[in-house]
C-alpha cells in the first residue's frame, strides 16, 4: 500500500498521544475497581466492564485513525486478468432466397441489421470483425479490422445492394463449403501478416438453410480442424415467403417461382456438429444474440497475462471511521459525552473534505 500524501501521516501522532492517555486512565480505573473490590462486601461479586464508559473514546480514537489514513490517500494494487479478444468472420448468406420478403425488409437487409448490431457489442480494442458474402461463389467483403467505421461503411452500402444480382444464375445457389474456405483463407492471411493472434477464432453464419449445395460435411470438418465453432443465425420463418420473379439470363427462363421457407434443422444440425449454437433472429434481440456470441468466442480464448491497477482505498477508510464513530455513539454514557463526540467527528469530516475533496 502507498499513500498518495504521505505528509498527513505525521497526525498520527496526535491519536498515537491519545491513545496512551487513553491507556493511562484505562490502567487507573483497574486499580480503583481492585480497591473498591477489597473494601466492599457483597453478597455477590460486583461486574465491572474492561473499559467502562472508555470503550465510546477507544472507538472515537480508532476512528480518527481511519480518517487520517483516509486523507494520506491510500492506494493499493489489484491484479486482473486481461480481457480476452475475438476474432470474427461473418459468413452471409447472399443467395436468391435471402431477397424473400417473410421478415422486416427481407432476409438480407434483416441479416444487415443484425450485423450491425454485433458490431454495437464489440469492444473494437481486441476484437476484430471480418466479413463474407457467399452464394454458389463467395467473395471476402472486409478482413479482419479493429476499425468500427470499415464495417459501418461497408453494412451501409450492402444494405441496399448485396454483391450478387438476381439476375446472375450463381446466385440461385448456395454453398457453405465456398464460405467456410474463404473464411479460413482470411484467418490465414491475417496471421501470414500481422503473427498468430491470440483472439478467440469463431464464424457467425448467417442463412436461412436453402437450397444447400457443396460439402456441407466437408465444410464443417476443415472448420473444426481449425479449431474455429460455427455459431448460426437463422433468417426467415417457417411460413415463408414467394422468392422473388426474375429471369436468368444463362436460361433465358424465369427463375422457379416458389416459396422459400427456413430450413430451421439442416441449420441446428450444422451449429450443433460445427461445436457452436443456433440462433434465430426476431426470437431474441439482436443485442442478447450479439452479446451471448461474443463473450461464448471470449470464454474460448486462451489465458492472458495479468495486469495490475491502481485502486483508491481512502474510501474505505472512511467507511471504517463512520462505522466505528457510530459505535462510540452507542456506547457513550451520558448525553454530553454523546454531543462531544458528535461535534468531534464534524470536525473530522470537515478535514476530510479539506483535504481529500
């Protein structure tokens, strides 16, 4: 413990003064109570406290103790583990279904919203967020960055136009294995640049489960040799909606008009073997969602080195002396005494304000 005005400390002296007096005239009431015991006969022997009406000044002098240790400014050291980061690729889905309009907006601007939402709960000191776009292809939007306005940026423009047209044949399909690829190849660019991270790696996908095509397995299998858990958002509802009437021009033939529904447990069942959670959105707000995956992906961390704070122990010192004030309260004797030692402790905090406020 260090003091943060050690001069203060020299008061000390004054109930270190005191407190011998205090000895004194408590050794003298032993010697009256042994003399009135030897002259006096009783039919029963008399009790006498140890310190009598002394026991209010003992802690009246403890007190000011306290509150001249309190205007030292005592400082003490406390170790806390550092916070643990993460390190989060999003995977969006950007296939035709997402355009379905069975949420607010569609399935792709409620996806955007969300993300949004998981940028809110990030600390953007250790936490780095990266983000991929996928349907039949997938294309990386954003590596990883600890800048929140490169998200931001990035979810403004996409919210109102996702990379794959309607129009293009690949975006009427959708593969996890190119995803879950791009994914990793953007954990391995960053640590082939900036060294191994020592973040917590997790994917969030998002998707509504349609139309699956690719490995799904094999997708699943390199995430978890890469120690990286699959977390999962569900889009959509079980009612569904009309996908959207477009013509492809590789077939010159409108696009299946049919309704596209979430695929609530082909999604389960990927979080589950990918060693994540599934969530769905609009069933939990978006903040508990993005809360509860990003402290999951910290718990997965590694351990971090300690770090020592400083913390301010004069308010606890105070503390102590209003406890101990009050105790003398009770234990004064007399109506005088009890206003004696409530003009004392004014005085004392009046010194406390002085010097500490």
């Amino acid at each position: 413990m260090t003091f943060g005005a050690p001069a203060a400390l020299w008061l000390l002296t004054v109930p270190a003064v005191l407190g011998l007096l205090w000895a004194w005239r408590v050794y003298l009431r032993w010697v009256d109570v042994r003399v009135l015991a030897e002259r006096r006969l009783l039919p029963e022997r008399e009790r006498h406290g140890v310190a009598g009406a002394l026991l209010a000044w003992l802690c009246l002098l403890t007190a000011s103790v306290a509150v001249i240790l309190a205007v030292a400014l005592p400082r003490g050291t406390a170790t806390t583990l550092a916070r643990a980061g993460v390190d989060i690729v999003v995977l969006q889905d950007g296939s035709a279904s997402m355009h379905v309009k069975d949420v607010p907006g569609n399935r792709w601007q409620r996806s955007m919203t969300w993300i949004r939402a998981l940028g809110d709960a990030l600390s953007w000191q250790d936490d780095r967020v990266a983000l991929a776009v996928f349907a039949h292809v997938a294309t990386p939007q954003i590596r990883l960055t600890r800048d929140p306005n490169t998200l931001f940026f990035f979810l403004d423009h996409l919210h109102a136009r996702p990379p794959f047209p309607l129009e293009a044949d690949t975006t009427w399909n959708t593969n996890l294995e190119q995803a879950v690829m791009w994914g990793l190849r953007i954990l391995d660019k960053d640590q082939e640049l900036h060294g191994v991270s020592p973040n917590a790696r997790v994917f969030v996908l998002l998707s509504d489960g349609e139309a699956w095509s690719g490995e799904v397995a094999r997708a699943i299998d390199r995430a978890r040799q890469a120690r990286v858990p699959i977390f999962v958002l569900g889009v959509g509802t079980l009612a569904g909606n009309w996908l959207p009437e477009v013509h492809v021009p590789a077939t010159e033939e409108p696009a299946p008009h049919a309704i596209s529904r979430l695929n609530r447990a082909s999604l389960q069942r990927i979080a589950e073997t990918a060693s994540g959670q599934y969530f769905e959105l609009d069933r939990e707000d978006d903040h508990v969602i993005a809360n509860r995956i990003v402290d999951a992906g910290r718990r997965l961390a590694p351990p971090r080195e300690t770090q020592a704070s400083v913390v301010e122990l004069y308010p606890r010192f105070l503390m102590v002396a209003a406890g101990l004030a009050t105790a003398a309260l009770v234990f004064a004797r007399s109506r005088a005494e009890a206003w004696l030692q409530v003009t004392l402790a004014a005085v004392a905090l009046a010194v406390v304000v002085r010097f500490v406020g």
